[in-house]
C-alpha cells in the first residue's frame, strides 16, 4: 500500500522500500475509473437573477451531469405585429383526457381560413363515497328545450333535480273504431268527501266503465213518529199474562211402562194436544 511518509527524511533508502512504494502507486493507478461517456440527466429551470449549478457523477464508467440554468429577466414588450389574415371558422379537431392532476391543455394551428383546436381536459380526481342518491325534484321545461340535471353532495348523499322536457303536441289522431254498446263493471263506494271517479277501458267493440260514487254525509236526527196501535203498557200487560194459558192443562203424573204400552202412548198424545188447544189464542 502506497505510503506518502516514506521514505522518511535522511532514512536509508532501499529496494524493498521503493518496490512497495511504485507497487502501492500502482494499485491507485488501476482504481482509478475509466470515463466511456457522459449523459445530462437534467436541466432544472432556476429563477431569475440565481446563479447556474452544474452537478456531475460517476457511475459505471459514465459521467452524470445536472444543471441549473435560471431564466432570464423579462424582456420590454415588442411592437405590435402586422394583422394577421381573417378565419372564417373554428374547429375542434380533438378533445383528450389527460391524468387527473395535470394542467389542461390548447393546441392550435391555422390553415389560412379555419383555427384547428385540439383541447386536453385533465380527468378529475376521483369523489367521496357515498351512501345513497336522492332526487330532490323533476321539474317540467318548455317543449324542445335540453334535458338538464343538478347535482350537490353533502357528505354522503347525492342530490339530484332533473328538468325534462315536455314533449311536442302530436298530430290530431285518426277516428277510433266504432263501439257497440258500454257496460258498467262496478260501481264502489268511496269515503264521503272524497271526488267522484270512472275509469275506462275498451276492448274493441266493448267500453267498460268503473265508477266510485262517494257516500252522503250523515243526515240530521228525524222527529218521533206517531204513536201505534198498541201502546207499549198494552204489550207488556199481554204478555205478562200469556204464560197463564197453560194453567188449565193437568199434569201426566204417570209411570211408562218398558216398554211403553199402545194405550200410555195414546194419553201422552191426547195430553200434548190438550196442552197445544190451550196454548192458542
């Protein structure tokens, strides 16, 4: 290994000493690295009135530089140029979604009559998440008129207010077909107050009616009515006293026989029919 104390002052110098020196400056000769090429990795813009950097690099053989070049101060406004020639028209060519996040872009061109456009609209970043959508209204907008919708985010919700356009008043339509008779399907009783329906169907030769007729509201109480024929202590009086008309009528007071004989069952018919005759009014 190369040494650069020695030799040391006035010390004996020999062969061993200066065959490790030359030896050691040899080692550092061969490590030095060889330079096959350069590359610019690049050129950074500094502000106005910085000084201009240079950094360099070596990396397996190949030197790596990157500067720093500021830009200049701005120049005075120039003279007006000559009037360029009139376009009679616009065109976009193109519109392109660039990433999310980088800035939009115009490029222009012009053939002598027409200004080619050619737009890049950056997409956006992507939204919140969110738990549901609500539509808060559907609002009717003049025949021929674009659709339109509206939407705002609270945090969670997506609201959303559509305009839909009415559509054009159609032609006068051709005569239906003829119908030979109508037939009511149902008539139902709707709650008082409520409106009066019919609903209407045809089946080609037949229309079919389903009215809903509302009930009246409750009348007022009437007046008593005139007295009956019999009043009602004239009733309770009667019938207090029907239950007597069975006095009359004997018990059986009898024990059939088993079995019964032809003449026991002849007394309880006779009996049955005294107590039916007694019954009558």
């Amino acid at each position: 290994m190369f040494d650069p104390n020695i030799p040391a002052t006035n010390a004996e110098a020999t062969s061993a000493m200066f065959r490790g020196q030359f030896n050691g400056l040899k080692d550092l000769i061969d490590a030095i690295q060889t330079i096959g090429s350069a590359t610019v990795d690049g050129v950074n813009t500094l502000p106005p009135g910085e000084a201009a950097t240079v950094t360099l690099g070596v990396s397996g053989g190949t030197l790596h530089f990157t500067f720093g070049i500021p830009q200049g101060q701005d120049g005075s406004s120039g003279n007006d140029g000559a009037e360029g020639p009139p376009f009679a028209a616009a065109v976009v060519d193109a519109v392109n979604t660039l990433p999310a996040g980088e800035p939009a872009t115009v490029d222009s061109t012009f053939d002598g009559s027409t200004v080619h456009l050619t737009f890049g609209i950056p997409q956006g970043q992507d939204g919140l998440p969110f738990a549901n959508a609500v539509v808060d209204a559907v609002n009717t907008l003049p025949s021929g008129e674009p659709a339109t919708v509206e939407s705002t985010f609270d945090g969670s919700t997506v609201h959303l207010t559509f305009g839909i356009p009415q559509g054009a008043d159609g032609g006068d339509g051709m005569d239906g077909p003829p119908f030979a008779s109508a037939v009511v399907d149902s008539v139902d009783t709707l709650s008082p107050g409520d409106q009066a329906t019919v609903e209407s169907t045809f089946d080609g030769s037949t229309v079919h009616l389903t009215f809903g007729i509302p009930a009246g509201y409750d009348g007022a109480s009437g007046s008593d009515g005139a007295p009956g024929e019999v009043s009602l202590q004239q009733l309770e009086d009667a019938i207090s006293g029907s239950s007597a008309n069975s006095n009359g009528v004997d018990t059986l007071g009898m024990v059939v026989s088993e079995p019964p004989t032809q003449a026991e069952v002849q007394q309880i018919a006779d009996k049955l029919d005294e107590l039916i005759n007694a019954l009558r009014r």
